[in-house]
C-alpha cells in the first residue's frame, strides 16, 4: 500500500513538472512578442510605399511579398505545394454608366443613391417602383410587384434574402432603404464616392439583371412624396395605399480580371499533426481613393496582420528550441477581406488543410487601438472577445483561464449580444470558419473616428496594449495547440445564418 501511494506520488510530481515546464516554456516564447517589433512591422506595412495594400494592386503585392520573406527567415514552411502563395482570381467589375431618374428627377448616383446590385443594359429600362415596405407574405399578397421596380424598408433586415424573395416574386428590381436618416447613408455614399471609377471585386460570376438601389429614408419618402412617419407606419400595414412613381433606369457593365493570394505559413506538430489550429488576419486595405490619399490602415487589419506575425516567430522559436507544438498550426494572411471576406472565403472552399482536421480559428481584426467605449476609463487594458462560445463552451473558457493565468485584460462580450446592431460576427474572416462549424474566436478593439478613413495611421496605434493582446492571444494558441483534446462543437451555429 505504502508502495503504490509512493508510486502515485512520483507520477503527480511528474505530471506537475511537466506541466511547470509547459508553462514556463510558454511564458518564455511570449515575452518574445514585443511592441518593438510590432512597431517596426507595421511602420512598413502601413507606409505610404505600400498605397493602402489594396486587393489585387501593388502594394497589396508588397505585403505579401514582405510577409512571405518573414515567413521563410524565421523558418516556417510554404504549405501551398511548397509556396507561401494560395493564389486566386477576381473579377473587377465597374459599372460605366448607372442612371437612375424618378419622373422628372435625376438621382446623383454616391448622393442620392448607392448602386448594389448587378445587370448590363443596352438601353435604358422604364418601370414603375411600387412600395412594398416590409418583405412579407401579407406584403406580397397586397402589392403588385409583377416587372416592377420595389421600394423596400429593410431597415434591421437581412437584404441578401429579401433580394431573391423580392426577385422570385417577379420584381425587376429594388429600391432599399437599409439604415435610418440622411447623415448616416452620407458617411456611405461619401465611401462611395472616394472609391468612384475603381471595380468592385468579386469572385466571377454570370451577370444577372438585379439592379438594387439604395437609399436612405429620407430620400426614400422624398421619391414617394410621403413623410417617413407615414413610410413606416405603411410599410407595416398599408403599403398599396402609397402611391407609385414612374421611373427610368440604366446599369452598364465592364469586367477584368484581377490576380490576388492569401499568405500560408505552416508549422507541423508532433504527436497530434494532423490536426490544425488556424490563426488569421487580412493584410489588403482599401488603397487611395480619387482625391489621392492613401488608406494606410494601421488598424485595419495591419495591427491584425503584425500580431499574427509575432506570434508565429514565438512558436517558431520554441519549435527550433526543441519544443514543437502538438497540433500543427497555420498562420494564414488573408487578402479580399475589405471586399466581402473574399480571401478566407476562397480557403474554406480550397482549403490546404481538411477542414474536418481544423480545430480552431483565432482570428485577429483590429487590436491596436482604443475605441469610443473605452477611450475615457482609467482601464484600458481590453479586448473585445467575439464568438468564443457559440460553437464550442469550452474555447471561452480557455481563453479566459488563459488570460486570467497570464495577461489580465478586461474581455469584453457587448459584441455577443444577440441583437448587436454592428453584426461583428459576420463582418471579419472569422466568419467563412464558423460557416463550417469550426469553433473561433474573433480579437478586435472596436470602431474609431479613423477606421476606413486616411487618418488609420501608426502613430495612433497604442504598441504596448496591442502586446498584451497579441500575448494574451499567444498564450491561447499555445493551449490549444497542446491540450489532449480538441474543443468540442457543443454550442449552437443558429446565429450562422446570414
């Protein structure tokens, strides 16, 4: 008896120096993560050399360039057939001409209206736009939308389902309002507008005549002749006893194609290799814009992109050291992300690895600032922690044993809310992951007066709190690269639906 609780006594010392010698490993690699290198990593990133790292252009090319050879000095693989390139194509499609008038009335299009749909006309169309106002069986069963433009009030909707309902129903096309009051559709159409004569991009696809006009809702009653009070209330109710406009429309479309990739570094584990934990960012941003100044985009996502950086010199350091992960890990830079998570959307359809092996997604999308939330408290050391519980308990839980065990900030869930008007969860490259039920966790500070503007610059970046995050980051990959088994999916992917 003495022998065997002597026996037991010695394999838990053992278990307890391994893991000691697990988390002082750990802890070592982290503070190998600096704002130093932060810093001089983003200073080239978010030059003015780089011009904004837009999809498809030179700088874009730049960077990739620049993280390939980062990727190679520190020793980690090229996973694509021996490359660090997974390289894809787009479609650029501008539309030359988009008309469109209201009796009388031209609309200036990136002022009045925002084009988003799609079609290629030989000539211009005449229709009448009807007002539907909610999409909805009982809507539907009153309006007309037979051949006819349709004024919708999408407002807190899904607009990418109402569009093949409204479609379906045999509309030629739509007239939506999405967001309430002029000064918020402004600050979009100005986008727009800075954005004017380049393509939007896309993977290819067969034009289909769809053309959708958005609007805000003041523009909308003013198209109706009709107070926005009255729109509402008939939009819920009584949307035929609006009366509907004659107008007049014309979209014409050129295409080109556009070569990108996204960047893949790889770093194979031991006794668990097949398995693979994915860290990400998005490295494009949205260039110059007409008047010729340049979105360098410091924040967005070069803080993202920089932090991914660092963490895989850590992990490639404890690997030449002798300490390899169990599970292999994929340090992924995605490009297309400022166009419609384009980048991460073309891995989970191509992926390089299985996605049934993918355990996890850490994805890094904003860390190197302080947003309006938090730009007056005395703390400051936050994150915003997205996600981490919708498909698997267990991640949130690690994530915060990890934090609490290492890094202490403040990991703020306001994003999680079932009713965040933002939508966070679906707007970041964590999201073409979840799709596919593999658990994630998104990182990011939240919005500031320069996000997508000339301004998202590094001297604004906070480097010794974005070191924290990108430790507190760090310390999570490592657990979930090394625990015996992979996070569970025993949370609910309802929330998915777009």
């Amino acid at each position: 008896m003495n022998k065997a609780k002597q026996c037991i006594g010695v394999i838990t010392g053992l278990i307890l120096s391994i893991n000691a010698f697990s988390q002082n490993a750990q802890s070592t690699y982290a503070e190998t993560i600096s704002a130093e290198d932060l810093r001089k990593h983003l200073t080239y990133l978010a030059s003015d050399e780089l011009e904004g790292r837009d999809t498809g252009e030179k700088g874009q090319k730049l960077a990739a360039d620049y993280l390939r050879d980062f990727y190679k000095s520190i020793d980690l693989a090229g996973p694509v057939d021996g490359s660090y390139f997974q390289k894809f194509q787009l479609s650029s499609v501008l539309w030359t001409e988009v008309a469109f008038q209201v009796g009388k009335n031209k609309l200036v299009e990136n002022e009045d209206f925002i084009f988003m749909g799609d079609g290629d006309m030989k000539k211009a169309q005449k229709a009448e736009l009807v007002f539907l106002g909610l999409v909805n069986e009982e809507n539907l069963s009153k309006v007309d939308v037979t051949d006819k433009l349709v004024g919708i009030w999408a407002i807190g909707e899904r607009t990418g389902s109402l569009t093949d309902q409204i479609m379906d129903a045999g509309a030629l096309g739509m007239v939506v309002v999405t967001m309430e009051g002029q000064a918020n559709f402004d600050r979009m159409a100005n986008r727009f507008k800075s954005l004017s004569g380049k393509g939007r991009l896309g993977f290819d696809k067969p034009t289909v005549q769809r053309p959708i006009f958005m609007v805000s809702s003041d523009k909308m009653a003013e198209i109706f002749e009709t107070p926005v009070d009255e729109l509402k209330e008939a939009a819920k109710n009584d949307p035929g006893s609006i009366q509907s406009q004659k107008v007049t429309f014309k979209v014409t479309k050129n295409k080109e194609m556009v070569d990108t990739e996204n960047v893949l570094a790889f770093l194979e584990g031991t006794d668990k290799k097949e398995e693979v934990l994915v860290i990400s960012s998005h490295y494009d941003h949205v260039g110059v814009n007409n008047a010729g100044e340049i979105f360098n985009g410091a924040d967005d996502d070069g803080s993202g992109t920089v932090t991914v950086m660092e963490i895989a010199e850590a992990f490639a350091k404890a690997a030449k050291d002798g300490t390899r992960p169990r599970r292999s890990i994929l340090f992924i830079n995605v490009s297309g992300e400022e166009k419609g998570l384009l980048g991460s959307e073309y891995y989970a359809e191509n992926p390089i690895f299985p996605l049934e092996n993918t355990v996890n997604n850490l994805n890094i999308d904003m860390v190197g600032r302080i947003d309006y939330e938090y730009q007056d408290k005395e703390n400051q050391d936050y994150v915003y922690v997205i996600g981490s519980e919708m498909l698997s308990s267990q991640l949130k839980i690690i994530n915060e044993y990890n934090n609490i065990t290492y890094t202490d900030l403040i990991l703020d869930y306001r994003y999680d809310a079932e009713d965040d008007p933002n939508r966070f969860y679906y707007r970041s490259d964590h999201y073409n992951f979840a799709k596919h039920n593999i658990p994630v966790i998104f990182f990011f500070n939240g919005v500031h007066d320069d996000y997508h503007q000339p301004t998202d610059t590094v001297d604004k970046i906070e480097f010794d709190l974005m070191e924290k995050r990108a430790k507190l980051i760090f310390h999570t990959s490592w657990d979930l690269a090394n625990r015996e088994h992979r996070t569970p999916v025993d949370g609910t992917n309802t929330r998915l639906q777009r």
